[in-house]
C-alpha cells in the first residue's frame, strides 16, 4: 500500500523513533509546530478517524495510554499539552493513515477551530 506511515512503522522511510510495541509506533514530526510534536499511530493500516469500527477502535485506547506515558517521558505532563487528530479536507488532514499529534513544549494557542 502507498501510505507514508505504513511504510515509516515497517522502517522503508526512517524516522525517529520515540516509542514501538506491539500495535503502536511513536515518531517525531518532521515538520515540528511546537518543542515537542510526535506522531502516535496504529501498526495497522487506519485511514483516519472516520474507519474506526467496534473491531479496530481498541488501538485508540492505548494510543491515549502511550499518550501519558511519553507526555511524563518528554517532560510535558504537568506544563501540559494537547492531543489532536485531523481528519478529511476541512481539518487540513495530509496523511490518510490515523495519527494523533501530540503537542506540548510551550503554551498552546487556545483557539481549538
Ligand atoms: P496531518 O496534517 O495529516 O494531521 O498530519 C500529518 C503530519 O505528518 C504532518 O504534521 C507532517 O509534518 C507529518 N509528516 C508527513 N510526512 C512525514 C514523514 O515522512 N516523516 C515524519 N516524521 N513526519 C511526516
Ligand atoms: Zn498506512
């Protein structure tokens, strides 16, 4: 599959590497919008929020665990920070494999849209 994300977990394009286990992979932004800014993605192929299912959307959930545990790693879990996922043409998504960014380092703008 021609999928940019598919091919950084299986290592054809390299990246850096926060975080990998089993069902997840954690790599730095390549283009960073805040001091820190990684990319938390499932291992399996899931374009975007829009194809979660009762069957897939467990992966979320440690996502969010992986979430806490780097955010403490990185430094950013008392100065806080913000975890987001674009999906489709109006939220600006680029990367049709599910993401969230995970942001922090600075204060955030608050606005949200
Ligand atoms: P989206 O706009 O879809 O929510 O986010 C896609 C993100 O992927 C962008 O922040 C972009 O900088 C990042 N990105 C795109 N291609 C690559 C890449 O090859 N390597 C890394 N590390 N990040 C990428
Ligand atoms: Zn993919």
């Amino acid at each position: 599959m021609d999928c940019i994300f598919c091919k950084i977990i299986s290592g054809e394009i390299p990246s850096k590497k926060v975080y990998e286990d089993e069902s997840v992979y954690a790599f730095y932004d390549i283009n960073p919008m805040a001091p820190v800014h990684v990319l938390i993605v499932p291992k399996t192929h899931i374009a975007s929020i829009n194809e979660l299912t009762p069957e897939n959307s467990a992966v979320v959930a440690h996502i969010y665990e992986v979430a806490a545990k780097l955010a403490k790693e990185l430094g950013v879990a008392e100065s806080g920070y913000r975890m987001v996922s674009n999906c489709g043409a109006d939220a600006g998504q680029t990367v049709f494999h599910l993401h969230f960014h995970l942001l922090g380092g600075r204060p955030l703008k608050v606005d949200m849209c």
